[in-house]
C-alpha cells in the first residue's frame, strides 16, 4: 500500500521532455492550483493557488502602500456608452467583452459591460472628482477580477475571467505621470526579481504591442522554462488621451485649467503560471521561499513504537520555527512519509524537515530542499539558524539558476535565417535591430510567430541592421515567441 | 477664509432630526466613503471607506483562518443550467440575476449569471473533490463581489454590486454541519461586538426568513439609531438540500457511500453602513478604535513664526505613537487647523491629538475625543499611554451606549395594538410572543411592515400568547422594521 501511494505522483505528471503543456497542466492540477471550471475558459483557483495569490497581494499591496497608494473599487459593469468614448480602447477591447443584457426578466435599455479592465468608469469618476490641484495626485489601486472573451485558454495564463490589480493615476504633470509608470515598473522588476525569483528584462513596448488607449507601455517580461517569454506585468503612461476624453480636468497654481496625466498599469494572476514554468522540474512545483504559503512543512517518521514520542518532538520543533517561518506540521496519520514527501515535493514546499527515533537519539534532524533535492543532517540545536540559512540560500540559488537560463537562451542575432533556425531548434529570446517600421515586425510575426517583446532600458550594443529589411536598426529589441 | 471653511462641513450634513435618510447619505458622501456610480443601482466605493473594508477582511479573514479556514475563488460567471438545479434557490434569487448573453460579438449558448450567491458552482465543484472521508471537512471561504438586480437601492445597504465574504464548507455529519454554522455565527457576534463595538441579537430565521435552499438560517441583527433593524451576517445550515441536488458523495469509514453536510455563511460590506448609522451623529462618522483605518490624527497648530518648531515636534509625537497605533499625522498647510479639526470630525476618527505653542511650552498636549467631543490635556511624558488608555476608554463606552440604546429600545409587548403604536411612534425591536404559524407573521408584516428578525438563541421568559392570533407562542421573536 506504501508502496503504491509513494509512486502515485510520479506517475501522474507527465515529464517537460514528452509534453511541456501537458507538464504545465498537470502541475497546475496536481498540485491544487486550479481546476477547470464547468464555465468555457474559466479556472477555480483551490486553496493552495490561491494562498499563492495571498501572498503575491501582501506583497506587492506593501509596496503600493508605501509609495502613497491607496485601495478603492469600482463597480464590474460598465455602460456600453462609457465604453465606447476611446476609439482606440473600444477598437482593442470590443472583441472580448462580455455583455448583460438582461437584470431579472427586464431586457435593460443599454448594455453594460462585465469591466475588461477598468479606465472608462474610473476615469469618469475623476472627472468629477479632480477640480484643483490640490486633489491631485489620485494614486488609486484596484484588487478585482476581470473578464475577457478569450478563445484559446490555459490555466492563470490565459483565461476568461482573471484576478488582478489596476492601478489608475492622475497627476498634475508629465513629468509626474511618466515618472509614476516608471516607479511603478521598477516595483514590478524588484518582486518579480527579488520575491518570484524570476529575472525579467524591462523596456518599453512598440507601438503596436501597447496598451490600447496608451501614449507607451512599459513592460516586464520573463522568460518560461521552454524558452517562450511571459508578460509578467505592464505600466502605460496614458499622456492626456484618456482625460480629454472624459474631461478631466483641473485648476493649477496659475489659475488655468488644464487636463491631468495619466497612467495605469497591473498584474494579474498569470505570474502564477510564471512561477510554475519558470521554477518547476518533473516532480512538480517548487517555490521560493519568499512567495511560499509553506516555507517548511515538518514531516515526523514514526514507528508505531515510538508514535508519541516522535510526534511531541515534532510539534515542538514545529513551535520553535513558527516564530521565525511559515511552518507546517504534517502529522496525518493515513498517510506514509513516502507519499506526503512526494505531496510536499510536487508542491513545491521549498525545505522539508524530518525527524525520526534515530534522529531524536542522534540530537539532529535532517533537512531536504526542494530545489536540489539534496538532503542534509545538522544539529537540532542550530535548527532555527540552519532553516533561516537554508532558506536564503534556496531564495538566491533558485533566482540565480533562472538568470542563468535566462543568459543562456538570450541569443544576438543579426541574420534573419540565424534567426528562424534559433526559434525552430531552441527558442528563447533574440536580440536584434529594429529599424522601428511596423511592417518589419509585423511580417517577422507572419513569418516566425514571434513579436518584440520590448525595446530594453538597458542596451547591450548598438543596435546593429534591422533583423527583416537589414536598414540601419534604430531601436535593440527582445523577440520572443509568447504566451 | 478660515472662519468660512470651518462653517462648510457643519452645514453640509443634514442634522438626523430633520431628514435621517438624507443624513445618512450627506454622512456616507462627505465623508468619502462611497460615491453614486453611473451605473445603477451601484457605487463606487472611494478610499476611506475601502480602508474600512481591508480593516473588515483583516479581522474577519484572520479570525477564519484561526478556525481552519482557506480562501479560495471560484467563477463570477454560472451557467444557467446550474442555477436551476435546486428549486427553492432558483425561485429565491432569479428576479435578481443580471444575466450575461454575448461574449464579444458572439450570442452564448446557454446564458450565464453574474453570481448572485456562488453555492450552485461550489457546490459542482465539491462533488468532484469530494470522494472520501479523508477529503472532510472542506472549510473554504471566498472574497468576492456579487450581483443582485435591486429596485430600491442604498450605498452599502443594498446595492446593485456588493462585496462580501462567502464560507461554503461541507462535512462528514450533521453535529458537524451544525457546529460549524453556530461557530461562525459565534464568530460574526464577537466580531460585531468586539470590534465594531456594535451590539446584536443573535437567533435563527423564521421558515419565511431563511436562505433560499437552507435547513435554517441563523443571523446577527443589529439596530440603527432610528430603530431600525439590520442584518449584519447570516450562517445557514444547508443539510443536504444542495448535496443531493448536486451529488456530493462521500466512501464514509463504514464503506457506505454518504452524501455531506454543508454549511454556507456571508458578512458583505452593508456593515459599513451600520457602523455609519450605529455610531454617527449629525457631525458625521465615529469610528470604533478597532476597526478605525486612522485611529490617531495629529494636527498641528502652527503659527507661522514658530512654524517648523512645531511640525518638528507634531512628527516626533508622530513616530512615538506610530509604534502602537494607527496614526496619521495632517501636515497640510493649505488648510487651517479647524478646518481640519471638521475635516477628521466628519470623517470619525476616534481621537485628534492638538500640539501648539503654548503646548511645547508647557511640555504637554490636548487630546479631543471623537466619541464624547472632549477635550482633555495630558503631559507629553505619558502621551502614549494616554492615547492608549483613551482608545480602549472610547472602544468600550462606544459600545455601552450603543448597548443602551439597543436596550432602551427594545420592547416587550403582547397586546397588537400597542404593537402598532410602538412601531409608529418610536420603532425598535418588539419582543413577542409567535405562534410559529407564517400566515401570522405575514399578516403583522401586512399591517405594519414589520418583520421577524430572529427567534432569539436566549429567551427572556415564556413566550406569551401569539402577537397576531392570540394562540400560546411557541416562540418568543424580535420583530422590526428592517434596512
């Protein structure tokens, strides 16, 4: 019976080399992430997933807190009038709306859209709002679910309905605004980098990759464990398109009244599907430890003999960790130590903790990373030191371990061909020129499927000959085929 | 200019005397609660009173989660077809539903509703889930907003879109089933008591009352200082109406296949509206400590020559106390002191600390109590002992007037008449005695537009005849007018 439990999860997830997107899958649903939602393109977020996304709130809503940001929310349905006022924005949205027509029995006179994101009712609250300078600037954030009619979907990377946070501001200037999105962006880089884990290259969009209704997008993206890049967050500057739509407007220190700058930018749920395809090997998840709802779980190895005994050890280290981490005791009866390892493991537990008569006689205990699988003895006396060690060391190590990748599948190319033959055999990312012509990205698009992820804040050379036409590159930039 | 906008705040809010609805509203706008969206029926909910939403989540998610509790998320979107299964459910909510028809410029299949209440998709989920003891009990929680199409609407008490929590847990018995209704229930009381300082009667729903598909509904009724009731959380013992509707089986230990127990519990965010009408007076909010987004505010009062001296000494106060409080230091300067002493009034924040001149001087500060308007000087030595002594002062007399109140405006009565003449000339909660027959409850709300808020769990005395028919009670009941 042992036996057979202990295999179980091996078996269940197929491995990256036979079908990456199975693996994803798999993963995603093993480890209780998600499940497929009887509602087209929709997940449920279980329990585990969604303590991920706990913890991804606490974190980034810290940082949004300490830079002046307040939380508020907006209604989810938005008059079909409102939302048609941006012509770029309804061009860009309309496709994926999904509309009520109908409150009970009664067909109502216009229709209101489910918020696809959520500019136009927020903007039209600050019209009325913002009259002097002294309301400015807004610094409002938003935690919501939003929907979009998607036709092709995967679990947190792509789906109908998805949690995430706007951010929507008004400021008094330019300057103010551009240096809101980019303030915003560096608190994007610093916890996908710092907290995921996840390295990201950070830089500006191209025109036709922008937000619709944006003056420029800025964006981080990451890149996944299958060389396709992942658009983990954006921030737009909005310049005044937006406000002199809804007429927002104010009066400054001069007495004029002038419109206010905008930005808006957010991240959604998606970066959990990051996490998954960026750290995950065969056995599963594997967490930093930063994001992880359970940076150890204690799983005691008891013989009947000695039950009591080995469990009263286990829950006093159990107390003695808690102040210091998110620890679990895992002291379910029905199952073997071997199947609640390998639970652990496929979910991504980053140190595990054992403990068993010879251990308790030996005054030690053994601790497991994840993300090696290495197992190592150290005294219990030192046990509090040793999981804070081994923890910052699992966070630095598996940060290092994805800049590495990510180095080692950035590829410069200068020739088209080179350039095909790379996406074909191994992916990743391709640095080129770019003359900045949209045709040029437009047809590398129809011919390889990949797009320009951004033009980079930090250039590595100059930007050599456009990758398609071969003209005089005037921006480097990142391809990559995406999710 | 100063005298004119201390005067502005005062004859913006309608005294409760002359219009208690209107007061109600001037007190939710001015105070930056909520504004009116355009969109019917909805608000928009701003900063401040979003900030007592978080503070409502912190206290109630962490007392959730002392009890075993996990938060999950499940999809805004429900099938027609799900909607439908259980016949009492369906009947109860559908004149409510907004319904969705379109997706992008696509007709839908089947329509799908924006939740109203997510049982039917939790509990599809569960049966998958759901297959042996050891998958028992499942205690999971949901943050959300929904949707309920409303004639009559009311910012935070009934509204079109709301927030709210939603608990839907299932388990292996009925004991179970029942103690994790009451423990909820139990938790919504102390809550409401403890933090919100309001007091409520605690009881089961009359069968006319209850959730649309429950066994019993039990709830925490509030009143507000018109003598009306309110609602504050419900927690329904649903049997297994929904487990044998949506085949929720489980392999018991006896081998024998059970269908669950389920429970489902909700607190939206209409609680901000009784914290308005509990506590405010015709100056505005008053806040509870507890669950006060700024518990402390700081103003300054500085004469220009002695300007920055004074700010010096206003953040030094500010960093003393910002280890053991919320506060809030108002450094503005484009606003005079009283107009912030109005501002922070309205607004109900629990206590304002005045620093001066002739404070420094005399190595003290004035401390103005929100609750009881007084002002009183403390030496500067023992200021956060003060502050702390006076917050837990304000926290308790809060709730014992709000206990008085609630007492004074309880009646017991048997006779019909003296019924109608209490309700017409000074409402509150009747206290009568109920034959359990639903044509006599229906026929006092006819007559009077009264309802029976609760059976209560603690019975004063023997219920007495029946209000309506005369006939011995079964039951002693509250009954009110209700929001």
């Amino acid at each position: 019976m042992a036996m057979e439990q202990d295999k179980e999860f091996v078996r269940e997830i197929t491995p990256r080399e036979v079908d990456y997107s199975q693996w994803y899958v798999d993963v995603v649903l093993k480890a209780g992430l998600a499940d497929y939602a009887p509602v087209k393109g929709c997940i449920v977020i279980r329990p585990y997933g969604y303590a991920l996304w706990e913890a991804v709130q606490r974190e980034l809503d810290a940082r949004f807190k300490e830079t002046g940001h307040v939380n508020a929310y907006f209604p989810m349905l938005i008059p079909e009038s409102f939302f048609r006022k941006e012509a770029e924005h309804v061009e860009g949205f309309s496709p994926q709306v999904a509309w009520v027509t109908h409150g009970g029995d009664e067909q109502l006179g216009e229709r209101l859209a489910v918020r696809p994101t959520s500019e136009t009712i927020i903007c039209t609250m600050y019209s009325k709002w913002i009259q002097s300078w002294r309301d400015l600037p807004v610094l409002i954030n938003q935690w919501c679910s939003v929907v979009r009619w998607e036709k092709a979907t995967r679990p947190f990377l792509r789906t109908t309905e998805f949690l995430w946070q706007e951010g929507h501001t008004a400021h008094r200037t330019e300057e103010e605004a551009e240096r809101e999105a980019r303030r915003i962006l560096e608190i994007y880089r610093s916890f996908m980098e710092e907290v995921l884990a996840i390295p990201v290259i950070v830089g500006q969009k191209s025109e036709s990759e922008k937000f619709a209704g944006a003056l420029r997008t800025y964006c981080v993206e990451a890149l996944m464990s299958d060389g396709r890049a992942l658009q983990a967050g954006t921030s737009h500057n909005l310049g005044q398109h937006f406000s002199k739509v809804f007429d927002i407007t104010f009066l400054d220190t001069d007495g004029q009244l002038k419109y206010v700058w905008q930005t808006s930018w957010g991240v959604s749920h998606r970066i959990i599907g990051a996490l998954v395809m960026v750290h995950g090997d065969d056995r599963g998840l594997v967490l930093p430890p930063r994001i992880a709802p359970h940076q150890v779980v204690i799983v005691p190895i008891a013989p009947v003999k000695r039950r009591e005994e080995v469990l009263e050890h286990a829950r006093v280290l159990c107390r003695m960790l808690s102040e210091h981490c998110r620890v679990k005791l895992d002291d379910r009866e029905e199952y073997t130590p071997g199947w609640k390892f390998n639970e652990w493991e496929m979910r991504g537990v980053p140190l595990r903790v054992e403990i068993g008569p010879r251990d308790i006689d030996a005054g030690q205990v053994v601790l497991a990373r994840r993300d090696r699988l290495e197992r190592i003895t150290v005294s219990r006396d030192q046990l509090v030191e040793s999981v804070l060690d081994v923890l910052e060391s699992i966070q630095r190590s598996m940060y290092q371990k994805a800049l590495r990748f990510l180095e080692d599948n950035t590829h410069r190319v200068d020739d088209f061909n080179e350039f095909c033959r790379i996406l074909a055999e191994r992916r990743g990312f391709l640095r080129t020129g770019w003359c900045g012509d949209g045709e040029c990205e437009r047809a590398v698009k129809e011919a390889t499927g990949a797009t320009i992820r951004c033009i980079p804040f930090v250039r590595h050379q100059d930007p050599g000959p456009c990758i398609y036409c071969g003209a005089p590159g005037r921006y480097e930039v990142y391809f990559a085929r995406a999710y």
